[in-house]
C-alpha cells in the first residue's frame, strides 16, 4: 500500500542555522491490509515523513508511491485513497458534528444518499448519534476524537494515516478510541499507519516501525522485534551510573546502556540476567539502590534499538557546544 | 500539484476496489465548485454564528461613518464637489472599508485554520487548490455582501438612490472588491505563524491601501507624491468603481471611458491577487536539493 523509495528530506537552513537532515534514504514497504506502528524518539523525522506521505511536504529526494500512484506525480489519486487524522484536532469546532462530517463529505465528492448511508454507517459505531446538531467544541477529548475518526472514515480510505492520535486522551478513551479503530480496519480492510510513542498500543499491531534520526532502524513484528532482545533486560537504579557501568565493563566485559538513573543491559553473559543480578548485589551492593530483571516489552527493545541513535545525537549536541563556546 | 478538480463525472466505483500491485481505482471527486460552495458556507454559517463578530463588523463602520462624517462636513470643501457633505462623500469609503474588514477577519481564520485546524484536512483532500482559496475568498465576499446590505440600507436618507440595475451593479462590485481584497490578505497570511503578524502586515499595507484610495478623501487637490501613490493603488479604481453606480445608471457607465478603465484594472488586479494566492497555496513546503547518492 505504502511504498517509500530511498526517501530524503532535508530542511534548508537559515541564516543562523545549518541545513537539517530530517529524513535520510529511508526505505519502507507497507504491505495492503497492515496495522503498522511508527515510532521514535523526538525529533526522529516520524512527523516529516507524516507530512510527505499526506502530500503537505515534497521530499528532497527520492518516491512515495500510495496504492501504486506517485504522490508528487499523481497526488490527486493518492490523496483520494488516503484518509488523515492529525494530532491537533482538523474539524471546525464551532460547527456541528453534522456540518462538519458534510463538509468534509463535499470535499471528497460525496453527496445525496450515498453520504447519508456513510452517515449512519458512522453513527453505527460512534457514540456520536444523540450528538449530531451538538458544536464540536462542546464534546469531550474522546468524542472529537471520534468526530475525526468518523469524518475520514466517510470516504471509507484504503489507507488511514494516524499522527498521535491519542494524544490528550485520558487511558479509558484511549482504549476505546483504539478498539474502535482496530474493528473498523478489519471491518473495511484498511491498511493503516498510524505514529505513537505508547508501546502499549503497538504489542498487538501487525509491524511497528522504528526510527531514529531520520533513519529506518528497525521494521519487524512486535514479536521479531522482541526476539530482538535474547533474554531479559536487566535494570539497575545506581546512585552513581557512571562509575558503575565503568565498574561492570572492566570486572565483568559486561556492557550497560546509561538511560537517566538507570543502568540497562540487554545482553548478560550466557543469556542469564538472574545470575548477573547476584553478582552485581555481591559485588557492588553500594552502588546499587535497586534492580530489576524483566522480560523485554517493545518499550525496551526500542530503547535499546534507539540508543545509538541517541548516544549520536548527544555527541553533536555536545560538539556543538564546544564549538560555541 | 494543481489539477482540475472536476472529474465528478467520474462512476462511483463501489466503495472497494480490490488491489494488489497495481495502481488503486479512486473514487469520485468534488468539482471546483462543490468545494468551494462548502467551504464558502463555512465561512458564513462560522460568521453568523458570533454575534459579536456580527456586531462589531457592522457597528465599526457605521461608528467611523456617522462620527467622521458628522465632524468634517463642516470643513469639507473638496473642488468639483460643492454642495455634498462629507456623511455622503465617505458613504461609499466605508463601505470599502467593511469589505477590508471582513476580508482581514477572513484572512486571520487562515492562520488559525493552516496547520493547527480545519484546514489540515482540506489540504489533504483530493481537492483543487484554486478551490480552496475560492472557498475562503466566496465565504469572505458573502459576509461582506452581507454587512454592506445593512449599510446600503441607510444610502437613500443621504439622498443616495440608484436604480433596480444600480443596485445589482454596486452588489457586484462589492463582491469582485472583495474577492481582490480577500485574495490579497490570504497571499500574505498563508505562511504566516502567528495572528499578530498579520495585524502588523494590515496596518502596514491593506489599511493605508484603503486610506489612500479615495475612500477618506478626494484625490484632487493632493500632493503630486501622494497623486502617484494613490494613482498606482488598485483600491483607487475600486472606489472609483464603487463609488460610480450611486451617480450614474449602469448603461451610462458602461458607456463610459474612464469607468471601465478603473473596471479593467480592479479585475485585472483581482484576478492577478487570486491566482497568485492559488498558487501559494498549490505550493508544498519543499525539502531542498540534495545530490542523489
């Protein structure tokens, strides 16, 4: 469905500053029908390449094709395929949930009978129906959430593109608004991508997406990517980080990942992250404050896929400075 | 990036095209027309449903008019017009000035709407881009069409009284004049971040376009500099347009050299205004150019 062929974006600079590299020949190949997470630290590049694949940036380089139409030579059949939910709210909210879904309606072409049979389609799962004359502004989180839902829905999209749609909701909404989202797209086979820093919504979609300076680093199942992590994670709380993970490196060749207070190590030796843990309290008691051994969640296989990228990023940020100063 | 958005003709194609490599079928699409009729019922359903918008952008006008009007009758004595008071001279400056005002109000909901709101999602729409900007630009002329028509209400008790084609003449000039000015204010608020700069880009051009136009005072008897400036200002021609129908039948008018002179130019720069202004908005923030690897 989604095709992105060795995509680059770079933001030209300005005076003052160089020119950003927000997307770097990233190669990405969404398969029809896929629930797909995309995922990444802050200024990753997620939202750049949300733009492009909505039409609203033209690449630096490289093609997005989206059903099989380019979306810089054919954008108007693209767009035609693709529904958009953005993170700030894209309905007029001094306009009713009903004159808001007509609009958006009209845009698509979509009119008489055909848009009021979409209509009560969409009434059929939103608990917008006693709400329908009712202004947007006076819904809650949840529901214009689900007026924005229903309002790309109408034109039933073959590709639904999700930016953080669930930004804001309290955890019940959230649920809710996924739930939601999870039947209609088995219901309408849609393919959908959809951005989230929540890996809790991710452990049970199709693929999820990682990236990290503009790069793709990782595309696998949430189970691959788990697999990832053979074994478990070991997690310490030291008082001094440093000094540990010094300390662990020179006695046991053992590698830990400085992440805040907390010292993690993905790879024990032999697999045997309990047996590391005993050491670790023989040994170095007073630079431990607490310790945990868990089973790695998407949450720590990103973390650990992402760490590089971070441990780049702090060292230019830090080769900046210098410069500066 | 642009492209005719009328392809409308097209058969609905069930609401599932199945596709595996090949390009997906896509469904009908809004004509031009369809959209901007949307988007320009928007506009007005958003403006009527602020009583204090509504207030305000009718009260504002009729304030400066009856004030100013009041205070330099006496000391209004322009050459070639003895004997109008100055209440009927700037009858017709405000309303230019009402079509300036609802096209500034117009123009700061772009901002408003661009990347944080509404509009997100009819620029990802398979929409004409020139529909867009007619959909923000109708709804802006309708809304002032609307305010004008309270105003217009008053022209006879001045002794201002054109004909059935008079009307219909100044009805339509209102609205090319506002789409030129609605035009003009989404060229510069389209890449606008913030609503305060778009009142400091009023101030400094749409306003002084409005005071130098003959709305405030007669072009005759200005400095030569001034003569110029006013001259070269499009809102001249449109107040000259405006201005016209309330003294002439329509026949003679358009008998007239000098009125379609100042027709000619107003559409000109109108539709100089609105294209540029879809054009803008067809172009997509860009990356830069990088070498290939």
């Amino acid at each position: 469905m989604i095709r992105i062929e060795d995509l680059t974006h770079v933001y030209a600079g300005g005076r003052r500053q160089p020119a950003r590299t927000a997307v770097s020949d990233l190669t990405l190949h969404i398969p029809d029908g896929r629930f797909t997470i995309l995922s990444g630290p802050n200024g990753s590049g997620k939202s750049t390449l949300f733009r492009i694949l909505c039409g609203l940036a033209r690449p630096s380089r490289g093609r997005v094709f989206i059903g099989g139409h380019d979306i810089l030579r054919d954008s108007a059949a693209a767009r035609a395929l693709t529904g958009v939910v953005f993170q700030s709210p894209a309905v007029d909210k001094h306009l009713s949930v009903h004159e808001n879904l007509a609009i958006h309606a009209a845009l698509h072409g979509l009119r008489g009978a055909a848009f009021r049979s979409r209509l009560d389609e969409a009434m059929a799962w939103t608990d917008l129906s006693g709400r329908l004359g009712d202004r947007v502004e006076t819904l809650s989180g949840g529901l214009s959430r689900q007026v924005e839902l229903a309002k790309c829905l109408l034109t039933r999209p073959r590709l639904l593109l999700l930016d953080e749609p669930t930004t804001g909701l309290d955890p019940a909404s959230r649920r809710g608004f996924l739930n939601a989202l999870r039947s209609l797209r088995q219901d309408l086979g849609m393919t959908v991508l959809m951005t989230s820093h929540i890996f809790s919504e991710a452990e049970d979609v199709d693929s999820v997406a990682i990236m990290a300076n503009g790069r793709l680093l990782a595309h696998d199942s949430p189970q691959a990517l788990r697999e990832r992590l053979n074994g478990d994670v070991l997690v310490i709380d030291s008082p001094e980080p440093d000094t540990l993970a010094a300390k662990l490196k020179d006695d046991l060749g053992v590698t830990a990942m400085r992440h805040g207070d907390d010292l993690r190590i993905d790879e024990a030796p032999d697999n045997d992250a309990v047996a590391l843990l005993e050491r670790v309290l023989t040994d170095y008691r007073a630079l431990v404050r607490g310790i945990t051994v868990k089973r790695p969640a998407l949450e720590d296989v990103f973390v650990h896929v992402t760490a590089e990228a971070r441990a780049e990023v702090a060292l230019a940020a830090s080769d900046q400075q210098e410069n500066a100063a | 990036m642009t492209y005719a958005g009328n392809a409308s003709a097209r058969p609905s194609t069930g609401a599932m095209a199945s596709d595996d490599e090949g390009a997906t079928d896509v469904a009908p699409r809004a004509s031009l027309m369809a959209v901007a009729v949307a988007l320009a019922r928007r506009e007005f359903t958003r403006f009527i449903r602020q009583p204090h918008r509504v207030m305000g952008s009718i009260g504002q006008p009729l304030i400066f008019w009856v004030l100013l009007g009041a205070g330099l009758t006496p000391s209004f004595s322009a050459p070639g017009m003895e004997g109008m008071s100055y209440l009927e001279y700037f009858y017709p400056g405000v309303l230019m000035m009402m079509i300036l005002f609802a096209s500034v109000f117009a123009s700061i909901t772009i901002i408003e709407d661009r990347d944080q709101g509404f509009l997100q999602g009819v620029l990802v729409a398979p929409v004409s881009r020139l529909g867009i900007v007619m959909g923000k630009v109708g709804g802006a002329s309708l809304v002032a069409l609307f305010q004008a028509g309270i105003l217009l209400i008053a022209a006879p008790f001045i002794g201002l009284a054109p004909g059935i084609g008079g009307w219909i003449l100044l009805a339509l000039t209102l609205v090319v004049v506002s789409l030129g000015f609605t035009g003009l204010g989404f060229l510069f608020a389209w890449g606008m971040k913030s609503t305060a700069g778009f009142h400091a880009m009023m101030m400094v051009i749409m306003m002084p376009m409005w005071v130098l136009s003959g709305a405030f005072f007669p072009i005759a008897g200005v400095p030569g500099w001034l003569y110029w400036i006013m001259i070269l200002n499009p809102v001249t021609h449109g107040m000259t347009i405006l201005r016209a129908p309330f003294y002439d039948d329509p026949l003679t008018l358009l008998g007239t050299g000098d009125y379609l002179l100042a027709l000619a130019i107003v559409v000109a720069s109108v539709a100089l205004c609105l294209a540029l202004a879809a054009h803008r908005v067809g172009r997509r923030e860009a990356g830069i150019t990088v070498p290939g690897s």
